[in-house]
C-alpha cells in the first residue's frame, strides 16, 4: 500500500509501505474512501512539536470494510464505516460514561493518510451506513470522524442552548463546524472570529450571524459591547494557544461555559482569572464516538454539510502538497482521495 | 460600635469605631446577631497577601435589621436577616443568570466582625426569615452567609449527582459544609480528604461514607483505587493552593467535573493537562444569594446543621484569639458573638 511518512518539519513524503495486517482479533482492515489533513498535523510539520523517528501520519478516515478480527462481529466487510480518531472498545466505563475518548482501551489513529489502515478496536470504534452513501456525501462524513465531532463537543462542553449567544474562536476546520454545531443546537446568535474573508463567508453559510474581525483584548471589548457588556453565554476555544484561551475565558459571561478543544501548546490557565471570571471550563479530546450515529444521520440527511470546509482536493500522492497549501493557510483542509 | 482591625499579619484588633450610617438608599444597617472568622481571613492575617492600611475585617453575618436607605422596601427594622458575603441588587442580567456573586453592583462584605454592619443593596442582598430564629439556629444561618452556600456551591459547580461518587479536597469548614451539600444531593459516597481526628470525625456525621488520609500524588492513588481506577464523578476543591487543584483534576474521573471554591493563590492550571484529563472545571466566588432562600429553609427545618462547624465560640471583644485559634488550627471555625 501507499502513504504519507513525515521525516522532518516540512518533510512529508508519500510512500510504498507493509500492507497492514490484523495484528488484534479487535483490529479490522479497511480500504480508505477518502482522509485528509488536520490542523494539528501542522504541529509537527511546523517544528511546533518533535517529530522524532519517520513515522506514518493521519488520523481521520472513511472506508470500506476489507477485513475483521476474530473478535468483530459488528461491521462485516464490504461495508462503509465512519470511526473516529481515538480508538475506544465502546464498553468500558469511561466510555459507558460517554467518554469514548478516554476509553481505558484507547489508541490514538495515526496512520490514516494511506490506502489501507488498520483499525484497533473496530467493534466499538467503527459505525457502518446501512448502504454505500453516494461519493458527495464522503468528505462530510469524513469531517464527522472528527473536525465535526470536535466542533459539536466544543459546543456541547461549552453547553451550548437554544436561544443563547455562542462565540467561535478559531477559523479552522473546527471552529468552522463549531459554527454548524452551535446553529444544530438552536444558538440564536452565533459570533465568529475571523479576519480571513473566504472563511467569514464560510462561517456565515454555515450559521455565523456576526463577524469579529479583532483579536486579543480588542476582540474581547468587541463580544462585550456585542453581548450588553457582559459576554457570551456559550464560548468555543478552537485554536490550542495561550492568547486564544485567554480571549475566551474573557469573552465568556460569568457562569457562562467555555468548551476548549484546540489542542493546548503552551497553555497555562491562571487560576485567580479562572476564579474570578467565573466560567465553567471544559476540553480535550472529543468523544466522537458517541456522536457519531446522530452526525451520521445529519450529513447523510443534508441537514449539514461539514464537508464544505474541504477547499481543496487532491490525489493522496499528493499529500505533501497538502500540507504545505495548509501551512500557507491557501487551504482550510485537504482533503486526499486514494 | 466595636468591631475588628487588622493592623499586619498576625495583628487584630477589638476597637471603638464609628457607627455605620446609610450612605446610599440601597444600604440597609443591621445589628449584629452572630458573625465569625473565615478561613479566608487567614490570607492576610499569616502575610499570604499584603494587609495594607489597617482596615476592618469580617464578611460574614446575621443579625437585625436596624435601618433601611429610602429604596428598601424588601426588609424592615427589626427583622431576622441572612445575606451573603457578596451583596448584590438581585436584578441585573448576571443575578438573572443565577450568579450574584458577579452583580454588576457587587460590594464584597468586609467589615462584619462588628456589633454594627452597613450593607450596600440590601434590597437584593438581604432575605429576612419569617419570624426571628432560636438562637441555637443562628450559628447555622451564619454558616449559610458564607461557608455552607459557598460548600453548596462546589457540589453544584462540581455537578454531584444522586447516587455518584463525590470527592471533597480541604477539611476546612466550606470542605465541611461541600459533604453537607454532597449529601444533600444525594451522593452515594462521599469521600473526605482529612487527617485530623476531629474534622474526619465531623465529616462523617455530615455524610462523609470514607475518609482519606493521604495528600497529593497518594491521595490520588488512593481516589483511584476507591473508584474502580477512574476516578470521582465529582471533586470539591476547597483549599485554593495548586496542591489542592492538582490533586482535585486528578482525582476526577474522564468527564467528571471538579468545583473550585477555594480562593486561588498562585494557582496555574496547566492547559495540556486540564486537556487530557478531561475534566470540567467551575468555581469562582459562590453566588450565595441563589441558594439562601433554600439553605436557609433547610437550617430553619433542622435538616442540616452547618452551625457545628463552629467549633469555638468567643465574645466579639476577642476576636484576636479567634484567629489565633484557627491559625494555629486549633479551631475549624470561630463563632463571634457581640
């Protein structure tokens, strides 16, 4: 089979490499319909995080069955599963509690740029569609594999409700779908933070009733004048800075939510602001899992599309170009097709 | 009237001061029935935070009303009245939103170790009970001032649930009054971290189910071990030290949540790890008035009994060695009667 292989910050290559065995009887093969590239893949490739030794790369996938552990009963090859970046057996404790992503069994996906991946724990990781949904419909269920999974667990972790005031920070791929998910959830006024054009019109499609163009404490006097001086009820951390928490915890009212999904770089909390804002805080890695029948439903029934934060496709071969259009922010997210 | 000066760490004062007086048509002046130290008033008192120029200590109280500005009409002389720490006027869009302790007219109390007290919006502030308490009631309407509405506080922000698990880091009086709060919500275990014979002993009549003696890095080994190696639905961190939030993060379970009350010194909550944990966090100064008209019935029924965290009761004149007292930790708390 073929992948991508990073070997050093901007250094990713596409590769032969071993055809992924079952190595689990919990483990399934699948043929990959389409992957892509996340944000957080630019950690590394910007030097932002080590690299290491040359490692596979990608996480977010969909695709057809081609082959079952002893142990997996659920899907059956041949058919079209969605899964989600953190692997989970679904029955744990953690998981029974609906935390899929702090499943006790968990391992984190990490070689989904490829034709063929291997996937641990595929009797409580992968949810297949009752039929072959039709090619247009992939890059959306794509995205709920996990920047759309992550978008809806930074609006419910920011208790996102009908009629409230939400404010996206991050013009990324998730805070895109944070947008998406805060409308789902019956925001009456969804507030995002872009400077960048393509992405407010983007934003605005998907249910964005006001732009902030300012940033730091410009941007938060500008949700303060916008929310009667006081904030917002529902805020979305969707970055992983210092600055952009710090906006955040500032832009939210007292005893408003901030749900915080961008993985942190750096981030250090002040307990005495925290203490004093007050907000509720609540982040890390999204339990897509247990979204995922429900997303499924939504892209296959077009009432959202998630998969228009895609704007730009490319052949996985060319998966280093990929990198690079996003590192240059010329892309919001790759999408690659095998 | 009399009342407490703090001059420098370690220095309080009993002294002849002058008589409030209504400065504002909001203000109410009460006599003092009760009031007391709080542990919160140890900050300054052993030099953890600059004292300044000498001023009047104490935020705590119940007492009779005296005299009302021209703009309460919620309260009359002669009435029994319980209030918070916080005043508040009970009508802006943050008291709206249930967090009083965030009006956007908020004076935080802080000359009540007095036989007089002036209390700015009184009309949002005050709530008078129906006719005057038994003075064996008095102790525990003073613990609703400030100790048990600001325990009821953590388990709430902590989200206790019926039947879960719940974890209270402190054995200070608030760590004492959050088993009250645990219990009242229905926890099934609560657990209370403490070494001291009489605070276990205490926490226990509360509704403690299990006492843990080991802090920090044990402690948490010990939680985890309790709770088949997860962890807490709910922990209550009532010490304010980065030890204490450590330890509160920890000892929560993935998507439990920890409530935060005690007042934070050179607290810094490491992103990455509030990040992966993943756990929810709220706490902030309690918005006490919310939960007065219930405690406050729950008192008067002889459902709770906060009052015995008073452990040491002194006339007003010496307040000095009601520090000294809790300093030295010789008392939980110090009952201060004029």
């Amino acid at each position: 089979m073929h992948g991508a292989m990073i070997y050093a910050p901007g250094d990713v290559r596409f590769e032969s490499l071993d055809d992924p065995k079952i190595l689990q009887p919990t483990d399934a093969i699948i043929r990959t319909a389409v992957t892509c590239v996340c944000g957080s893949d630019l950690w590394p490739y910007r030097g932002a995080e080590p690299v290491g030794a040359p490692h596979p790369m990608g996480h977010e996938y969909v695709g057809f069955v081609e082959e079952v552990g002893s142990a997996v009963t659920s899907v059956t090859p041949g058919q079209f599963v969605v899964g989600s970046f953190a692997t989970s057996d679904n029955t744990c404790v953690n998981c029974q509690n609906g935390f899929q992503s702090g499943c006790l069994h968990r391992e984190f996906m990490s070689t989904c740029q490829a034709d063929y991946v291997r996937i641990p724990n595929a009797q409580g990781t992968l949810v297949a569609t009752d039929e072959v949904p039709g090619e247009e419909l992939w890059p959306g269920l794509l995205a709920v594999s996990d920047v759309m999974g992550t978008g809806w667990w930074a609006a419910d972790a920011a208790e996102v409700k009908p009629g409230s005031t939400a404010v996206v920070v991050g013009d990324g791929a998730v805070g895109l779908c944070g947008v998406i998910a805060a409308r789902e959830m019956g925001a009456e006024r969804i507030i995002a933070m872009t400077r960048h054009e393509s992405r407010q019109k983007l934003a605005r499609e998907f249910g964005a009733t006001d732009i902030v163009t300012e940033r730091g404490d410009e941007g938060v006097e500008r949700i303060k004048e916008m929310t009667g001086g006081i904030g917002a009820d529902s805020v979305m951390e969707c970055v992983g800075t210092s600055e952009a928490m710090r906006q955040a915890l500032q832009s939210a009212r007292p005893g408003g939510d901030v749900g915080f999904v961008g993985v942190p770089h750096e981030v250090a909390v002040d307990g005495e602001e925290l203490f004093f804002s007050p907000v509720g805080l609540r982040g890390g890695p999204a339990p897509v899992r247990r979204y995922l029948p429900d997303l499924i439903d939504r892209v296959l029934s077009r009432r959202i599309d998630p998969g228009k934060v895609f704007d730009l496709t490319l052949p996985l071969e060319q998966v280093a170009e990929g990198y690079k259009a996003m590192d240059e922010r010329r892309a919001v997210k790759t999408l690659l097709t095998p």
